[in-house]
C-alpha cells in the first residue's frame, strides 16, 4: 500500500511539474529566449517611436501658439492707432464715432483675454516680458484690472532689460493708485526710482531723465487721488532733477514736460494729460469711459 501511494504522489509531481513547463512554455530564463528578446526589442521601440511622435507634436503644438499669440498681440497694437485715426474720420459725427469705438473696444477686450489664456498655455521661458506687458495693458483698457495687475507680475518676473521692466514697475504703481490702493502704489513708485541699482551702467541724463518721468507719473497719482500737496512734491523733485541737468534739447523737452505737468496739477484736470498717458503706455481707445 506505502509502495502504491509512493507511485501515486511520483506520478502527480511530474504531472505538476509538465503542466508548469506547458505554462511557461519553458524552463530557461527569457532573457535566452529569442522570440521573448525580440518581443521586448519590439515593445521597447514602440515606446520610443511614441515618444518622439508626442515630443514632435508637443512642440509643433508649442510653435502654433507662439504664433497666434504674436498675430493677437500685434492686432492689439495696431488698435489705439485705428482710435486715434477714428476719432479724427468722425470728429463732426459723434455718433457714428462712438459706435464704431464701441466695435474697437470690444474687439480688444476679445483680443486681449484670447491673448492671456494663450500666454498662460505656453512655458514661461517662451513669453518674453513686453509681450506680457502688452497683455497687462490690453487687460487693462478692457477694464480687465486683476488681470492687467497679474500680467504686469509677470512681465516684471521675466524682463531681461531695463525698458521693459520700467514700463511694468510704473503702470504697476498707476493700476494700485487706480484700484484705490495708494500705499502698494507708492512702493511700486519707488522701487521704479531704484531701478538703476539693478541696471547699472546708464548714463546720467537716461538715468535722470527716467526718474524724471517716474516722479511725473507719481504726482500724477497722487493728484488723481486728491493729494495735491503729495503730487506737487513730486513735481518739485522732477523740477530738481531737471535743473541739475546741462543745457541741451533733451533738458529743455523735459522741463517744458515738468512745467506742463505743474500747470496741469494746480489746474484739477491731470487725468488726460499726454505726461500721464505716457508713462501708463496707454492710448485709451475710442469711446473709453
């Protein structure tokens, strides 16, 4: 009987042992197994041909929203021009001037939101900082002030030159006056009065005249906020730069501009000033509010 059971448990372990072999087709390890090394070579190239082909569209992709971006950004641009040349076509027509200013704005508005999602869709290193200003400033005259204030953030964080971030320091500071934050704007008005300690190298009448137009844009501010006594401190101190300037056309220009803005602040009506528009960088479109 002991004899019996011994060829019975024999008998199953071979069995057992032929049906592992049928399972795994093989005793051998696979790695030498040819048709298996062929498999995985096989499956490995896959991966590899999919790879390169979602790296390859990724990048296309990429190509095709720089591109669009740049064609919004450059039709935005183009729109202040097309309000200044408007307002004179239907000077004697006001109604027609302002239903057609109405079209412009709300064409930037579109523009400019389209502009932003796709400058949001695309790698950091690839929007340089004035096209995220020029964003900013579309967001803006859209009436769009988080937005803009995001951007300007933005256009600061990737300036790589002084003109840019500038520009993106001062409109900051003005859209903080015009939210109704006038201490973040003045931080911001400071930080563009120290902008040479990070872009050294300027000469004196570029850094002298920058701080100029930045005390200019402050007074501005400060007169839209009803603090006269600020904004003609301001003036005083442009007025001070200006005078420590040698005689030459550029010194005279500025201190025409410094008087100009004197006049304009003691008048109440700083608002529409060309001194304040330019240094938002901003030329309101037709039938802006």
């Amino acid at each position: 009987m002991s004899d019996e059971l011994e060829q019975r448990v024999d008998l199953m372990k071979r069995e057992i042992d032929a049906i592992q072999i049928a399972i795994t087709g093989h005793t051998n390890p696979w790695y030498k197994s040819i048709s298996t090394i062929l498999s995985v070579v096989a499956l490995l190239f896959s991966f590899g041909t999919t790879y390169v082909s979602y790296h390859r569209t990724a990048v296309q992709d990429v190509q095709s929203t720089r591109q669009e971006l740049r064609g919004l950004l450059q039709r935005l641009a183009a729109l202040p021009k097309e309000a200044v040349d408007i307002n004179k076509k239907y000077a004697g027509d006001p109604a027609s001037m302002k239903v057609v200013g109405g079209l412009i704005n709300q064409e930037g508005t579109l523009l400019a939101r389209q502009a932003a999602e796709l400058a949001k869709k695309l790698p950091g290193n690839l929007v340089s900082g004035t096209e995220y200003y020029s964003i900013a400033i579309a967001l803006q005259n859209s009436y769009d002030l988080e937005g803009a204030d995001e951007f300007l953030k933005y256009s600061i964080q990737a300036a790589t030159d002084f003109n840019t971030e500038i520009a993106a320091v001062r409109s900051t500071a003005i859209l903080q006056f015009n939210r109704g934050r006038p201490e973040s704007g003045r931080v911001e008005y400071q930080k563009a009065l120290n902008i040479f300690s990070k872009y050294p190298g300027y000469d004196p009448f570029t850094m002298i005249s920058t701080n100029v137009w930045t005390e200019l844009a402050w007074a501005f501010s400060e007169a839209n906020v009803g603090l006269l006594a600020l904004a003609s401190q301001h003036v005083e101190s442009a007025k001070a730069l200006v005078n420590g300037l040698p005689r030459g056309p550029g010194t005279d220009r500025l201190r025409a501009d410094v008087s100009q803005a004197e006049v304009q602040i003691a008048s109440g009506l700083p608002i529409n000033s060309p001194v304040a528009r330019s240094n938002l960088g901003v030329v309101p479109l037709s039938g802006a509010k």
